[in-house]
C-alpha cells in the first residue's frame, strides 16, 4: 500500500474545512485567524521523514493536526514508537480518533510485522495544555498562527532534548535554542508553502 492509496482509503471522505468551520463555529471562533485550516499531502509528509530521518522508537508530534492526516502518515512512513496528534477544535479531534480507529482495526493488522507497534494516538485541547517534551519530530502546520503563538510554541519547544528536529509552515522559530538547517518550497493540500526544518541546539 502506498501513502496515496491510504490518504484515499481513509480520507477520501473526510471533510476538513467543512469540520473546522463547524467546529469553530461551535466554539464561537468562526472569525478566528489562528484556527485557518488547510491540510498537508502524502508527499509532503515524506518529504519531511526524509529531511529528518526518523529512528526507530522516536516519537512524532503534529501540534495542530486537524483531522489527522500528518499523524498517520508519519506512522505509516516512518518507524517512530508513537505519533501524537493535539488539536483544539472538537469536531477535527473526533475526525482523527476515527481515522485512527480505522487505521489500528482496518489497516494496521495487514501491513508488515515492523508496523505493528507503532502507536496513533489524538487528544483533544490546546497545545500549550500538553507535555510533548518526549518528542523527538515535530510538525505544526502554522501558516496562520500569529507571531505571539509561534514565540509561545518555540518557549514550549525548548523543554525538548537537544537533536529535537521541528518542521513549520510559512512562518519560523524564533528561539535562539533551534537552528534553521533547511528551508524550502513544497506543495501542501492549499498550495505551495515553505516548509522550514530546525534542530534543537
Ligand atoms: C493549518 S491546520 C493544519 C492541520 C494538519 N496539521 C495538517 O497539516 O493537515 C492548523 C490546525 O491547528 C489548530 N490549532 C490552532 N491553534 C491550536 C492550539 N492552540 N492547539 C491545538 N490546535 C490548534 C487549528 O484548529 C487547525 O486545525
């Protein structure tokens, strides 16, 4: 199975703008700039396994993951032991903890022996309410998030142990504890972005 053939198995029918629109608006946050939601491909998440080189019982964050596509793929992609999705609008959480459902019952038992232990797991909150400091690659698809949110997100990254690869969307880190080792155009599920990788002094 490639990662095309899963992204169209278990999300060819998941609507991720029309569940953060109804998400938001049941939050009241329909106006919100920092909730924009826009998605990742397939390719662009193997793209970001190759750039980071993830070994084998490394943990995986996407901090904003929406209806979980990056979380999946990067299970599917790379050998890490869990990968962890935190997403603060409800509707786009439940999404992903049934695509993960499906991926563990449906998906998962046909795959190869090396697949089976690794975890998929979503939680439902805001990022900055959760420990992600044993992560070891993270992904914050952050294009709209405004630059207190992105100071906020690196303060939050530096409880990280240092060789900590961090992968952002359009905008960058600006703790002085990650160093910018790569930055360039790639095509997202909205268009063509900079995708930038940073290593954790
Ligand atoms: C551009 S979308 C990316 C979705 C997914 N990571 C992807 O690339 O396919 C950004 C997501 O971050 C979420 N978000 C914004 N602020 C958040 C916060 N404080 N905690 C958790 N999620 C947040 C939004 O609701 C949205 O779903």
């Amino acid at each position: 199975m490639t990662a095309t053939e899963l992204h169209d198995l278990l999300f060819g029918n998941v609507q991720g703008y029309s569940l953060s629109a109804s998400g938001r608006s049941k939050a009241g946050r329909e106006a919100d700039p920092v909730l924009t939601y826009g998605e990742i491909t397939p390719e662009s998440v193997q793209y970001m396994m190759e750039m980071t080189n993830p070994q084998p019982g490394e943990v995986f964050y996407d901090l904003g993951s929406g209806t979980g596509k990056a979380v999946i793929f990067a299970a599917f992609l790379a050998p890490f032991k869990r990968a962890t999705g935190i997403e603060l609008i409800e509707d786009l959480y439940q999404s992903a903890a049934d695509s993960a459902h499906r991926y563990k019952t449906e998906i998962q038992p046909q795959l190869p022996l090396e697949y089976q232990g690794r975890e998929v797991d979503f939680r439902h909150g805001s990022m900055f309410d959760h420990d992600t400091s044993d992560g070891d690659v993270f992904f914050t698809h952050c294009t709209c998030f405004d630059d207190a949110m992105m100071e906020q997100i690196g303060r939050k990254l530096e409880a990280c142990k240092p060789g900590t690869r961090v992968i952002t969307v359009t905008k960058g880190l600006t703790s002085p504890e990650f160093e910018l080792l790569h930055s360039a155009p790639f095509r997202l599920g909205w268009g063509e972005a900079t995708l930038c990788f940073y290593r954790r002094k």
